[in-house]
C-alpha cells in the first residue's frame, strides 16, 4: 500500500465527497478540522439489517478508490454494522441496551424491512426485530431506510411472503414514534446517497431537504424520465419496439416516468452505467411499482413487444 500524507489522504475523501454532492455544506478546510474532532463529538451510527439480502451493504462497501465508508467512519462512528463489526452475541446486546438507555446521540440505519408477521426472523438475541427497532428509533437523532425494502417495501413485501415485511417508516408511524425518517430508496442503495444524508445530519445538524416521501430531494426530486437520454425520441414519438433499437422505451415497459431518481446523472459504479445508458429500459427500482412480474428483458423478447400486460401504465 501506497503510504500517503494526512493532508493527501483527507484531499482525496474531500474528492470523494465532491462526487457524492456533500462539498456544498462542508468545506476542506472544515474538513481538516472535523478530522481533528475528538472521538467524543462525533456521532454513532447502529446500522440493523431487517429483510433484505445485504445487497445495500455491499452496494455501500463495494467502491473504488477511497471507499464511502471511510468518509463515515473517518467522521463518525459506526458502533454496530452486522457484516463490518466484530463484536457478536451478549457484546452486541449490551451496547445496543446501552446507547437505548443513554443520552449518546446516535443515528439509526435500517436496511431491509420489519418482519412484523413473523416474529422469529430476523432475531438479534432472543428479541424480534421489530423490537429493537423500537427500542433503537425511539432515541434516535434521525433514522435513515437504506434502500427500497427499507423504504418503499420491495421484494420482501411482494404478495405472497410470509414475514408481513413493512417499511421503517410505516412501522414507525404504526407504533406512534416520532423521530424524523430519512427514505432512501434504489435497489440497492445509491451509496453516495446515503453518504450525502449522513454528512448532512452530522454537520449541519438536520435532513437534508426532503420530499413528501421523506426521500432527499437532491437526488429524487426528478424522475428518470425528465433526465432522459431518450426524451426527445419520447417528445417526437419514436419508440423503440425490441431490446436493442434506437428510440424511447417507454413501449417495452420503462418505469422511468413513475420513478424518481438521479441515475442518469449519477449512476451506479462510480458513474459507470445505469439500465437505460445499457439499452434496456428503468425498471423502477427505486419506485413504489418495484419489483414487478416481468422486469428483464432479453434482445428480441417477444413478451417486451407483444404482450401489453407488460407494458409500462401509470397507477
């Protein structure tokens, strides 16, 4: 490993967070001296994993260069991620019991949603989830859904599951707790989107500004259709008709006029790609339709051109 001065180490996160949209409220030179914080000022962060396939985690940790986490945990403290933390068993009730008890201020990730129909998944010790999630949110400064089962339901929520999986909002609404809600929807999770929202609550104190879904309006306060690579073919009717020709395709079933994201102005990978710049049309993951029965479709699939069951309609 390549050694590296404190002032270059800390240039390149600052060039990381330039890339996440949090230079606007934070400074270099601010950054040097939340750098030079004490460990007491800087705030926890207990991330639990509900329903879900941890792909949100791996989205958030699976990076180039200088890592999104290492911003978090250079400028906070996560005192408890189920795949980052060594800490295991009795250790990790503790705290939890600890910080629940205490006035450490603390934000709360939730990934995934809360089994409230079956209590036995997702155990942390020998309480159900949605206990801790209770008993975690209820002191929270802020809890943040990272990602679109947290947030807006997704797989876990599809008809036909067995868990009863809800969203950290609507649970939270159901049990009457007050503490603000920050939705981050996309399967998986943007990490540049949750990087922003932390920063955000760490150094000015508040959410970032949010829509009527409490989602941060920076990143969702457009849909992927206005944002189009395709809008003019949209505006003069050209409509593609099989995977793999020129024009909108809005016609092979494209969620992007029903689904709000900054993807094609930041997509995923670091800006690699994003399914539209691949050919294939939004499948809305970061929607309220997600996930739907026919979301992939193949070069010259006839379902994608015949079948209008499949097509994209707005409801």
């Amino acid at each position: 490993m390549t050694n590296m001065s404190r002032r270059v180490f800390l240039k390149k996160i600052y060039h990381a967070m330039v890339v996440c949209g949090a230079a606007q409220f934070i400074s270099f030179s601010e950054l040097l001296k939340a750098a030079d914080k004490k460990d007491d000022n800087k705030p926890y962060i207990i991330w639990l994993h509900g329903t879900s396939c941890s792909g949100c985690s791996t989205s958030f940790l699976d990076l180039e260069g200088i890592p999104v986490v290492d911003i978090i945990t250079k400028f906070s403290r996560i005192m408890f991620h189920p795949d980052l933390s060594l800490a295991t068993g009795n250790t990790v009730i503790e705290m939890m019991n600890h910080i629940s008890a205490s006035n450490i201020p603390y934000i709360l990730v939730v990934e995934g949603g809360i089994p409230v129909e079956l209590p036995h998944a997702c155990l942390i010790g020998d309480k159900p989830f949605k206990y801790w999630v209770s008993k975690l949110a209820s002191g929270a400064s802020a809890c943040v859904g990272a990602g679109t089962c947290a947030t807006l339901g997704g797989i876990p929520a599809m008809h036909g599951t067995d868990t009863g999986s809800v969203t950290l909002q609507a649970y939270l609404e159901s049990q009457q707790i007050k503490s603000p809600v920050i939705n981050i929807p996309s399967c998986p999770m943007r990490p540049e989107h949750l990087a922003y929202t932390l920063l955000h609550i760490v150094y000015q104190g508040t959410p970032p500004k949010l829509d009527k879904k409490n989602r941060p309006i920076k990143f969702f306060g457009s849909t992927v259709h206005e944002r189009c690579v395709y809008y003019a073919d949209y505006q003069e009717d050209r409509f593609a008709t099989r995977i793999g020709e020129s024009g909108c395709l809005l016609k092979l079933g494209c969620q992007g006029p029903v689904t709000r994201n900054d993807c094609l102005i930041n997509g995923h990978n670091g800006n690699t790609n994003t399914c539209i710049r691949a050919g294939h049309p939004c499948i809305g993951c970061a929607s309220e339709h997600f996930p739907r029965r026919i979301m992939l479709h193949s070069y010259n699939d006839k379902r994608a051109m015949t079948n209008k069951k499949y097509q994209w309609r707005e409801s």
